[in-house]
C-alpha cells in the first residue's frame, strides 16, 4: 500500500472505472480538467504498447481557490490526480493523498485545505466499487 494515495484494484473493466471515478469525483464537487491516456501517449511519442493506463486531473474549484489564496505557488502541485490502470484481469484506481502531497509545505492554512480535500477524496474512494 502506498501512503502518498488512495489505491486498490476492482475486478471491473477498466473503462467502468473511468466512468465511476469520473462520476463519484463530480458528486463531490470536483471536474476533470485534464484527461491523459499514457497508452495512447506512449504509442504515439515512443513506438510502444502500453497497458490501459490514464491520469484524471481532478479540481475542485471552491477548493482550488482557497488553496491559492492559502498559497499562491501551489498552482504547481494542482490538480488532484486520480489514476486509473490495467494490471493483470483487474483494474486499479488511486487517488492522491493531498496531506501527502502539500505536506511539504510550511502552510498551516493550506494544511486545513488539504485536509478538508482529502476526505472529499477518501469519500470518493470509498464510493468506488
């Protein structure tokens, strides 16, 4: 177990996954600003086969904003990535720590948002199955 993130593995197919993820984050508030498909990244840039792999940027507006004005650079650690991948016949799904990653910042204001963040997150997580 990773202790930056959230993780497990479904024994759902992959695209249901992105498609659950996508919606428990929008019922929490959040939406995906970016949307990378390593498989396609790496077929198209290297030359090679990769298992189904994507990174979700997931933002919550309300939040984002009290996070910059807590921290003005913390646009460099934003959005909330949420990954989703093929191992083996199960799919895996993880969701960032943000205690994790702010933690390295001397902010207590941006600690609060970081907290409040993650058990939004870890809601999600757990919604989904």
């Amino acid at each position: 177990m990773i202790n930056y993130g959230f993780t497990k593995e479904l024994n759902l197919p992959f695209e249901k996954v992105v498609e659950i993820a996508t919606g428990e984050l929008k019922k929490e508030g959040f939406g995906i600003l970016t949307t990378i498909d390593v498989k396609e990244k790496f077929k198209e840039k290297l030359g090679i086969d990769f298992s189904k792999y994507v990174i979700l940027g997931a933002c919550n507006p309300a939040n984002a904003h009290k996070a910059i004005l807590a921290e003005e650079n913390i646009g460099l650690m934003l959005p909330c990535n949420v990954i989703v991948y093929e191992k083996g016949d199960k799919t895996t799904v993880a969701i960032i720590k943000p205690t994790a990653a702010m933690g390295m910042i001397d902010n207590e204001k941006l600690k609060e948002v970081a907290s409040k963040v993650e058990q939004q997150l870890e809601k999600v997580f757990d919604s989904i199955k």
